[in-house]
C-alpha cells in the first residue's frame, strides 16, 4: 500500500515501507491501549483516531 502511494505521489519517495507499516501498528496499538473511551460516546474514538491518523498522515508526507 505504501510502495503504491508512493509511485502516486502521495507518500514521500524516502519513506521505507516496513517502517511505515510498523508506525501504523504502533499508532492503533496507542489508540487501544490509552483507551478512555466511553462505551456510550464511540465519537469520541473518533476523535482520537482522526487525530492520531493526521499526524500518521502528516510524518508520510513529510
């Protein structure tokens, strides 16, 4: 998935693919450990995961 959004232009061409996929691993891993979600209140998971995938997003780019 990387390897193809780097051929688009979307991922910055020095961006290793292995290390992309382990960022990602890490980055739901956080979101499932520092979970102080609500049962009640999913939104804010939602919250919380457009966050943390900006900031996923913005380092690929980057």
């Amino acid at each position: 998935m990387i390897d193809r959004a780097k051929h688009r232009g979307l991922v910055s061409a020095d961006v290793e693919p292995h290390a992309a996929a382990r960022l990602l691993v890490s980055v739901v891993q956080k979101l499932a450990i520092g979970l102080d979600v609500r049962p009640d209140r999913p939104e804010m998971l939602f919250g919380q995961a457009d966050s943390a995938f900006a900031i996923y997003r913005a380092q690929l780019v980057a």
